[in-house]
C-alpha cells in the first residue's frame, strides 16, 4: 500500500502538481506524537520501575512471586527467596531494559496504526477516483493539500469525460444528420432518372435540365459520402507522415488556384505574398490538406468581393503561414472550441452548406504529427489562422 501511494504522489509529480515543502503538517504533527510516545513510555517505564522494583508493590510482588513458587513450584521458603534474588534483584537492569522495550514495542505499533491510517485514506480516495465516485474526497487536516490536489484531478477527469461524452454524442447527432441529409439528394435522383427512363420521348431541353439535376444530387450524394469517411477515418486513423523538401510557394499557389471555382461565385480572390523562397520539410499531402481546410474554411465564411490573403515567412528556424479573411468576427467562446471534433463554427449551417465539423480538427492532428502548431485569432472582422511549422520538423 505504501509503494502504490508513493507511486501516485510521484504520478502527481509528473503532471506538474507540486508536493515539496507541503508535507510540513504533517511532518510537524509525526514528529511531535513520536516525542509524546517517548515520553509516555519514559513515564510509564520509570512508574514500573518504582512500583515493581524500587517502589511500594516489591514487597508484595515478591510476597506473591515466593508464594507461586512455594504452592505451584513446590519450593521451600529459602529456595523461593533465592530465586527470587537471583532473577530479579540481580537482574534489575536487565527486566527494566526488557519491559521498557516491550513497552516501546507497544507504543510505537500504535502510533504506526495510526500513521498508516493516512495511507489507507489516501488509497480509499484513489479508489473513489478510480470508480469515478461523485462524492467529494476529504482527507484529514493535515492532508487538506493533498485533498485539494486529489480533488482537482477528479475534476479534470470528469471534464475530460464529459468532454468526451459530448463529442462523442456531436458525433452520432452529425451521423444521424448526414444520414438524412443523403436520403433528399438520393430520393431526388431516383425521381429524375425514373422520369427519364419513363418518358422516353422527352424534349431535349426538358431532358438537359434533368440531367444536369440530377448530376448535381449525385456530386451531393457523394460529398454525403465522403463526409462518413472522414468520420471513420478521423476516429481509426494514425497519422504516419512521409516527408520532404517542398517549395512552400508553389504549393500555396497551386492550393489558391484550385479554390478558384469556389471563389468567384462570391466575387472572392486568394492571393499569395511571400517576401521569400521557404522550404519546409514536411509531408506535401498532408500539408497541402492543412491548407485546404483552412482556406475552404477562410472562403465560407468571408465576406464576398473580399480578398484572403496567404502570406509566410520564416523566422527562428520556424516557418509561420498565415491565412486571414475578412468577415463576422469569431468569439472567444467559440474560438478555443473551433479545432475540437465535430465542432461547427456556424450551427445554424445544415450539412447541406457545411462539412462534418472534421477539416480544422485534423488539420490541427497534421500540424502536431509535423512538431508544429496551428492557431486562430479574430478581431475587427478580421480572422487569421496561423500554421507554425519547424524548418528541421
């Protein structure tokens, strides 16, 4: 029991909650119970010492010990006397030293109950943090700050649990969205082929604007799709990465240049500036999806006719790559949750104009995976996501 609460104080140590100098109680209560027990046990032993030996009870315990002698041992008076002499008045320091420590022996057994009683507080209280017990755990006044600490970490396990639970049941609300989502472009297209394949002689016109429906809700459908992929493979996914040396403006440019038919529907540009040529060393797929995300992300929610702009540069043997838009400012509230799973910035979006709440969240996986971090700051209708990757990563 000692080793496995040693064991847990040291766990405490780890995660950066300190214990030094806070043990001052209680080593001040330890110390003064072992000086009250050597005192006790001095009083006790000098009583016994003049009550038995050198006090009023010698005469009648040797009175008593020649009688035993005398009855059970059948000794004469002479022969008791002599024995009496010889085992204990030759012997005074000897029974003295014997029963002081047996006394001692005693004494301190009952002080180590006690002291132990602490342990086994200490490991009732790690139990209930182990059973996720909802009662609060108290511990004895000299421990208040060992209770304190105790405490603290079952809070941050139930967060951390509720955090959980709450993901996992965005997770499964999203599911069942996506799934009923999938069923309108699905019921739309076997409505428009069942058309086609019924009317047989349909005018061309007529037959085109089906078509071109009817394609729409396929390239629907299979975002639909997609978005269940990504869902599973977020979940199951380790992120292995294979790295090299990518000329970090040309792939801006080709990330900017593929967005381009999502733009200009909204009068939106991306434009990239870069005071330099920067190299990273990192996983061009992954990177580039990094960037994707963040960019798709920066155009749903620009304002139109607006511009982002993509800038990077280097600095420290880091290499910063910023996006910033222009648009409706993001709380803080929101701010600190918007790389969580399954987190949509906008709630109102349906999953009919937004993603499964998955892009920024593996984004911020990639960018741990290459040593890097991402961040986001929102002020003044003005957004940026800032990407910081190690040259050497």
């Amino acid at each position: 029991m000692l080793r496995r609460t040693q064991s847990i104080l040291k766990r405490f140590g780890e995660w950066g909650i300190p214990l030094k100098n806070e043990f001052g109680k209680l080593k001040r209560k330890m110390v003064l119970q072992i000086i009250s027990i050597l005192v006790i046990a001095s009083i006790i032993g000098f009583f016994i010492n003049f009550a038995f030996i050198d006090g009023v009870l010698q005469a009648p315990f040797a009175d008593a010990f020649i009688a035993f002698c005398e009855n059970v041992l059948q000794l004469d008076y002479y022969a008791a006397s002599n024995a009496y002499h010889v085992l204990f008045r030759q012997n005074k320091s000897l029974w003295l030293a014997i029963g002081f420590i047996l006394l001692l022996l005693i004494i301190f057994y009952i002080a180590l109950s006690r002291f132990t009683r602490y342990f086994h507080q200490i490991s009732s209280s790690i139990t209930m943090l182990a059973d996720e017990s909802g009662k609060e755990i108290e511990l004895p006044a000299e421990l208040d700050f060992l209770e304190k600490k105790l405490n603290n970490v079952k809070y941050k396990l139930e967060k951390r649990a509720r955090d959980a639970q709450e993901a996992e049941q965005r997770k499964n609300d999203l599911v069942v969205y996506l799934a009923h989502d999938i069923k309108t472009p699905l019921t739309s297209i076997i409505g428009y082929l069942s058309l086609l394949d019924e009317a047989r002689d349909m005018p061309i016109e007529q037959k085109e604007k089906y078509v071109t429906i009817t394609l729409d809700k396929s390239y629907r459908l299979e975002q639909l799709i997609n978005e269940f992929f990504e869902i599973t493979r977020f979940n199951l996914q380790s992120i292995i990465l294979e790295k090299d040396s990518i000329p970090l403006q040309h792939m801006l440019m080709q990330v900017a240049d593929e967005f381009y038919p999502l733009l200009a529907p909204k009068g939106q540009k991306a434009i990239v500036k870069l005071d330099e040529d920067i190299t990273i060393y990192a996983d061009g797929n992954k990177i580039a999806r990094v960037f994707n995300n963040i960019l798709k992300n920066a155009i749903a929610y620009s304002d139109p006719n607006s511009t982002i702009e993509i800038s990077a540069q280097s600095e420290n043997n880091q290499t910063f790559i910023s996006f910033t838009n222009t648009g409706k400012t993001i709380p803080p509230e929101k701010l600190k949750m918007i790389f969580e799973k399954f987190y949509r910035l906008d709630s109102a979006r349906s999953t009919q104009t937004g993603g499964a709440g998955l892009g920024l969240a593996i984004s911020n996986e990639i960018v741990q995976a290459h040593g890097g971090t991402i961040t986001a700051t929102s002020s003044n209708d003005t957004t940026v996501f800032t990407v910081m990757i190690p040259t050497n990563s």
